[in-house]
C-alpha cells in the first residue's frame, strides 16, 4: 500500500473474513462479481479490458454487468492503450474509470498511465489479476512481484488472496481513488487480484438478457462562483493572475472581479473573457522590474506547465506570488514552490488586490498589439506552420479540444485569440507532459464526454501512440479528428538550446538524428491500414476547409509542413511583437 503523501488504511492483505477459516473460500468468479459489484456501486461507469486467461473471471463479470446495463465495457489489446483510454474516461466523465490487466508485463506496460493520473490527481483504477501465492516464486508463467509495483505513484494498493472477497478492498480503493481520503488528491490505485482455477463459468452459466445501458450521466448546472466582490477598499496593486493548467473558469472570474489581466494556458480552461491576453508569454519583459509599470504581484490558478517566461516570473524573489489552493493537489509536495498556498477566495482578494484603472488597458492594449503584430507574420506565410496550425485549430473547435504535448499546446499558447467565451472543454497530459498515449487519452475523452472531439498533435506524438488507432470489430467508435503536424520530425527541440547547436554547426548531424528523430512515414497508409480516414493539407487554406468539415467517427487530418526556418519564424515573431508593443507602451 502506497499513497503520494500520508498513507492510507492499510489494506495491502484484505480479507473480508476475520480469518481464513470464518468464511468458506469463494471460487474465482464469484470474487469477481463481488468485485465488479463494487466497482459500479463506487461509480466506475467504464472499464477498459486488455485480454488475458488470469483475468478471466473478472473479464466474464465485467461481461455480466455490461449485459445488464450496468457498466461500459471497452476492449484494447495493448495495454498502454488501454491504460491511456481510461485516464481519458476519467477525465472526460470526472468519475473513476478502471483498467483490467493480465498478470506480468501487461501490469508494467500501465506505469507511463499510472504516472500521468498521479501528477494530474485522475481517478484511475488499476484492476491487476495474478497467479495465486503457491505458483508465485516457482517459475510459473507470467509470475513478478505485482502489489506495489507502481510504488509512491499510487495512492492506495491492495492484494486481495484468492477465494477471498474484495469487497472490503474495492471500497477503500474507490475512497482513495476519488479523494476521499482528506489530506490526499484524487489518484490511481491498484487492486492486485488473485485468481485460482477454474477462471471461466460453470458450465451451464451465461450471460444476463442484454439490456440497454442503464446508468447515464445527466448535465451539470452551470457553475456558480461565489467570489468575494472587488471592494473599493482593497489596496490597488498591479497584479496578474495566471491560470495554469486545469485551472477552471474561477480564474477567469477572478480576475474580472478585480480588474486584472489574465494570463491563461490553453488547458487551463480559462482563456476566455474581457480580461484574458493572448500571446502573454511574449509581453511578460514589457512589465519586467524596469518598466514603467512593473508587476507587483502574481496570483496563480492550476499548474504553470508552458514557458519558461512564466517560470522566471515566478522564480522572481521581488515579485510576491500565491496559489489558490481550496483542496490538495497532485502536481507538486507541500513546501517545494515559493508561492503562499491560500485556501480561500477572500485570503486571495485580499492578497491580490485590485488593479489600479489603467493597469487592465495597458495589459489590453500590448495585447492586442501583439496579437496583431503575431497575425501579421503568420499572414505572410503560405503554408500551414505549427502557430498558424495551433491558432485555427483553437478557433474551429467545438465541444472537446485536446492538445498533444510538444510544440502542439505551445503554438496554442502563443496564437490562440482568447474568446468571449469557451467553444471547447481543453484536455492535456500535462500531468507530466509526456508524449505517451496521447491518441488514446483523445479516445477516452471522446467517447467519455460523448461530443465531437478535436485532437491537435505532432507526428512524433502521434506515431508514439499509432497503436491507439486499433478498434477492434463491434468496439465503439468516436466523434474524433486528428490534427497531425507533420514535419517528419521532432521539431520542438529546434525552438530549445539545441537549434543553436544546430546553427553552430559543431554537433548538426547529432541533433538532427539523436533530437529530431527524422522519419519517413506515410500517414496515410497508417491511417488506411487501421481503417481511419484521411487527408492531407498543406496551407492555412486547405486546413480551414478540413476543420469545418463534417465529423462522423474518426478522421484524421495531415497537416504536411516543414521543420527548415521554423526557428526563425518565431525569431521574427519575437522582433515584430517586441517592436509592436514598444510602440504602444514606450521604452
């Protein structure tokens, strides 16, 4: 039994018996349902199921309470996939979402999921079946140490004996897994299932009378914020508020209470409204501690995760900042940032301030210089690049967006206009910003949020997880579209300390095979050969037409481009802004 911070009840051996001997040893299925009872009971409305014989009774009772319309059931081969799908259930639906393996490797091929619903405190559970404790140790097949295999990334684990019931385990799991456990984030846990033959039904069981699906779930109301009003006599400062990852529209709400500029990420779900700036990351040296009007204080909501401007900001011991944190989170350990954790909204008021009146214009004002400084360097290029790629993509999509780590979510960030409100609910890996399983956590989403779903990603990112492509015959199939950004290469590592390298010419040949990884891969018979559709785009044009498309099951769209002079695009994006807001604020 792990857990990110404190532990929780110890339940590592669970057994609802006071001892072997006070309940007769249950066989494998009815442990199974014992076990899926609970589940549903907890809310796990999905289970995504990779195939396997020691999983089987679990695989037959998870077979049983889909017949009866109790649980969704979706198949995957490869279990990375599968564990990808459902964090992006997870995600999408805000209940917890279960993974079922087999014993052995297809436990390890869950960690990079595991890890990922860690960082970004997602309610996975890992349902592991094993061998029972006489063939562990003696060479039998498919047989490791599996309890606690995912170590501190896991909030609670638990072997449960065979014949034993889980129920007792499932129950904590769940609590767990949701938060429950006061002073720990929502999180995966892992139940280790041990099974003993005969794993299949008796002969002469079957499956219950097919019934449609009977748990659904119904529309939120609107969130309603209760934030503490802009008094006159809060002492005026010049503050910005920054609205990291999973941020929410409080920071949007926050920061139109007290008349501050918002500085929003793509995945923060706040970049819209009167008050938020688009291409902030490139204005943030404009109000540096020699500028006319220098910032005096941050006010952080969610996970900064983007750009190093940000992180300097932060990392400025002149500059008092604070996080809004009413509840634990996953992302970092308490006492390792320098930001004044504050619980509630008043405390951050009070803190933050209000701007004085031309501090909300000025910030507007470079805004909208820059936007337009920006839009003007990408109007003078033809074919489709990563910011004029990223900006369409934001502006075209409608009910989910998910943004690819990489350069995909960075050229959102600098091109996408902030609107008056949201067209999208935004989903990211930003947990650890991995490029693992992003097609598959796309999937997730798309099927959990049951709309029309956007993916934007790199070709790296997306051959990383091609194998998420697979559906099986009968599986269901999203409302998704693929954006691929195909530069035939890793593109982003041009924008780091390595394009430098690069134009140093003392190390080009390594950095463009050990960074770049340059590939020749034909999307398009990738696409065919797992039966998606696809076509190919090659301007701003081509792709305006391909996003307003009808979508009915999954496209993808191969936006073909060039790595050559992207390093230099964004050095001209760079002047044309610096001099645009240089003209509009002086200095």
């Amino acid at each position: 039994m792990t857990s990110l911070n404190d532990p929780a009840p110890d339940a590592s051996h669970v057994d609802d018996a006071d001892s072997a001997e006070a309940a007769p040893s249950l066989t494998s299925l009815e442990a199974a349902r014992i076990a899926v009872g609970a589940l549903v009971d907890g809310g796990v409305e999905y289970v995504v199921v990779s195939p396997g014989s020691r999983s089987a009774p679990m695989a037959y009772a998870l077979a049983e309470a889909s017949a009866a319309g109790q649980v969704e059931l979706l198949v995957r081969i490869d279990e990375r996939s599968a564990g990808f799908t459902a964090l992006g259930l997870a995600l999408s639906t805000g209940s917890p979402a279960a993974v079922l393996t087999t014993s052995g490797t297809a436990v390890g091929n869950l960690m990079p999921a595991v890890m990922e619903a860690n960082h970004a405190a997602v309610p996975l559970v890992v349902l592991s079946a094993d061998r029972p404790e006489e063939l562990l140790g003696t060479g039998a097949n498919q047989t490791t140490i599996q309890l606690d295999l995912f170590g501190e990334h896991v909030r609670f684990a638990a072997d449960v004996p065979a014949g034993s019931s889980p129920l007792r385990a499932v129950e904590t799991a769940i609590s767990a897994a949701t938060g429950a456990f006061s002073d720990l984030a929502p999180g995966p846990v892992q139940l280790n299932l041990t099974f003993r033959d005969p794993l299949v039904p008796r002969p002469g069981e079957q499956l219950p009378t097919a019934a449609g699906r009977s748990k659904f779930r119904v529309a939120t109301e609107p969130l309603t914020m209760n934030l503490p009003a802009a008094a006159s006599s809060l002492e005026e400062r010049r503050t910005v508020v920054l609205a990291g990852h999973d941020a929410g529209p409080v920071a949007e709400a926050f920061a139109r209470a007290h008349g501050l500029p918002l500085l929003a990420e793509p995945s923060s779900n706040a970049r819209f409204g009167p008050n938020a700036v688009g291409p902030y990351r490139l204005l943030l040296s404009h109000f540096g501690p020699d500028a006319a009007q220098p910032i005096e204080r941050v006010v952080l909501f969610g996970r900064p995760t983007l750009s190093r401007p940000v992180s300097a900001l932060l990392a400025r011991a002149d500059v008092p900042s604070a996080l809004y944190q009413p509840v634990p989170v996953a992302w970092y350990e308490p006492g390792r940032r320098t930001e004044l954790p504050l619980e509630s909204l008043a405390d951050l008021a009070d803190f933050a301030g209000r701007g004085p009146s031309d501090w909300l214009d000025t910030w507007l004002l470079a805004g909208s210089a820059a936007q337009h400084a920006l839009d003007g360097v990408l109007a003078g290029e033809h074919a489709a690049l990563g910011p004029a790629t990223g900006a369409l993509v934001w502006a075209q999509s409608r009910g989910q967006l998910v943004l690819g780590s990489s350069n995909g979510i960075r050229d959102v960030d600098l091109a996408g206009l902030p609107a008056a409100e949201p067209a999208a609910t935004v989903y990211a890996n930003r947990g650890l910003a991995g490029i693992d399983g992003t097609i598959s956590t796309a999937t997730g989403i798309a099927l959990g949020g049951r709309q029309r779903t956007t993916l934007l990603l790199g070709d790296v990112t997306f051959l990383h997880d091609a194998g998420g492509l697979l559906l099986g015959p009968g599986e269901a199939v999203p409302d998704l579209r693929i954006v691929v950004l195909n530069d035939a290469g890793g593109a982003i590592f041009d924008l780091l300390e390595h394009g430098a390298v690069r134009e140093a010419g003392g190390y080009p040949d390594a950095v463009e095979r050990l960074f770049s990884t340059p590939h020749t891969v034909d999307i398009a018979a990738l696409a065919a050969a797992y039966g998606v559709g696809h076509c190919s785009v090659s301007t701003t044009a081509g792709l305006a037409e391909a996003l307003a498309a009808p979508l009915k099951g999954r496209s993808i769209v191969e936006v073909r481009t060039d790595r050559v002079g992207l390093r230099d695009l964004h050095a001209r994006i760079r002047a044309a802004v610096s001099a645009a807001v240089t003209g509009v604020l002086g200095g």
